[in-house]
C-alpha cells in the first residue's frame, strides 16, 4: 500500500476525551451524542450540525472547550452514530427541534449554549421559539432568517448522491473538488481530515459519507413548484433577543449574504457579528477569527 493510499491513522493512539452516550426519539430511533465534561455550575454548549454532518464536526472546538464548559454534541437522525429514520419525511427541521427537546428533558438541562451551524441554526431558532428562557447565549454560524436560494440550489446538487471512494486519499480529493471555493486555504492535511470526520467505511470496504441518503428528500421541492415554500423565520430569529450572541458567517458564504448579515446584527441587541475571511459555507469554528469570536461569547455568559 502506497503512502497516498494508506488511511489516515495516527501512529500514536489519541486518548477518547467525551463519554459516547444515547437518546430515545418519540418515534423509537437510538439517537447518538458525544459528551465532553464540564463543570455543572456553567449551561452547558449544545453544537448542533450542518446537514450531512455530525458530531465530528465540533470536535476541535469541544476538545478545546472540554474541562472549561461541558460540550454536547448530537449526531441528527439519520446521521454518524444515531439510528436512520424508518419514514424519511422525519428528516425536517421540526422533527430535529423535538429530538433536541427530548435530550434535554433526559440531561435534565434548564439553560443552555446553543452553537448552531447551517441546520443546526434552523434548529436553534426553533428551540428559542419555543422557550427562548432556556437560552443563555448563542452563536448562529452561516445560517440566519434569510437564506440565499443559490446556495441552497448547490446544497441540493450533492446531497443525497450517494458517491463512495476506495481509499481516504480518494476521499479526501473528492471533497476537495466539491468544497475548495469555501476553503481556499486548506492543505492536504485538512481535506484528510474532513473526510475523516464526514465520511466511514462501509460496509463493503469503500468509503461511503455518514448519513442517510434519504435526507435529500425533504430537500426535493413539491410536485409542480420550482422552490420548496419559503417561510417568515425572523420572528424565530428575533427570538434569540436579549442574550449575548455571536453571529459568524464565512466572507464567501452563498448560504448568508452579507447583506442579511448585516440586518441580523441591526435587529438583535447586542450581537456580535464576525466575518470570517477566506472561507465559504461554514466556518468550521477553528479558524482564529471564529474562535476568538466564540472565547468573547463565552466571556459574556454568566
């Protein structure tokens, strides 16, 4: 086996920093979260995913976090450890805000940290909709209550394609490939890594992404209508009022214009609006702007 075809293994074993642990959906599902310890006198950080992501996807932040706050990252039905839908039209926002609310009630958790990324925005503003107390603070990253159609056009194109690869070198330039414009700065390394984080190996021996491909269903507009309905979500947004928040969004994001981000910040008190250079739909929250970004939200939380 070549080096370039060789998987990305760590010649010294790294030591599990969270405790894997489950959930029970209302619908039966096993639904999977990572938790990284932290002190109990603190809300505790809830990193909710993109779309095809999952728990992996936080894992330098939470590493970084971990000992400091207590971090709680989800996988999403249908997605890495967490048990696939048995009637895909449960892949929706809503049913996602309702999983959330049921690991609350089991962590017994009455304030919380929400970190939501593209989805897992969507998610957070669901949840402050519905009891906005809980929130003690929040950081929304390229996703807001205007969403840009071109970029959610891009997003339709590749989820749900279902594309395997033979090696992790493969993997990682697949990636690459489809990804590049959002991160122009990554080396191989870095591509490596992501495909470590959103991809497994299958069943067969090929590398498969880790999520169900029936997520892209709910993606697919109604019969007849050339855009899936768009829905007011600013009242949900404006919801997260009166709390610290930090709203980030990637210089070349197609997902958030500047323009909304720029409203954004004018319409919630006391946000913090961050650009992050050089990177598309989404920061991945290690970039050092982000992460100053989030060390200044924290510093606000009492």
């Amino acid at each position: 086996m070549t080096a370039a075809n060789a998987p990305l293994v760590s010649a010294t074993p790294v030591p599990q920093t969270w405790t894997d642990r489950f959930w029970t959906s209302r619908d039966g599902l096993k639904l999977h979260f990572r938790d990284y310890g932290g002190p109990a006198n603190k809300p505790p950080l809830l990193c909710l995913p993109g779309l095809t992501r999952n728990a992996r996807d936080f894992a330098a932040l939470a590493e970084r976090l971990a000992g400091t706050w207590r971090v709680i990252c989800p996988d999403l039905r249908g997605r890495g450890d967490s048990d696939y839908a048995k009637d895909p039209a449960t892949y929706n926002p809503l049913q996602y805000a309702d999983d959330i609310e049921l690991l609350l009630e089991q962590e017994q958790i009455e304030r919380f940290v929400p970190f939501g990324t593209s989805l897992g925005g969507l998610i957070t503003m669901l949840l402050a909709a519905n009891r906005p107390e809980r929130i003690a603070g929040v950081l929304l990253n390229d996703v807001g209550p205007e969403l840009d159609p071109a970029g959610l056009a891009r997003i339709r194109e590749y989820v749900g394609q279902g594309r395997s690869f033979p090696t992790w070198m493969h993997a990682a330039r697949g990636i690459e490939e489809s990804q590049t414009k959002a991160y122009p700065r990554y080396s191989t390394a870095d591509w490596l890594g992501m495909a470590k984080r959103v991809m497994v190996l299958g069943a067969g021996g090929r590398i498969v992404f880790d999520y169900d491909m029936k997520i892209a269903d709910a993606l697919v507009p109604p019969a007849g209508a050339e855009a899936a309905p768009q829905f007011d979500m600013w009242p949900l947004f404006l919801a997260l009022g009166g709390r610290p928040a930090a709203l980030l969004r990637g210089a070349q994001s197609d997902v958030l214009s500047a323009d909304a981000h720029a409203r954004m910040a004018q319409r919630l008190a006391g946000a913090e609006a961050v650009t992050v250079p050089e990177v598309g739909h989404a920061p991945m929250l290690d970039e050092p702007e982000a992460a100053t970004a989030v060390d200044r939200l924290l510093a606000r939380i009492a």
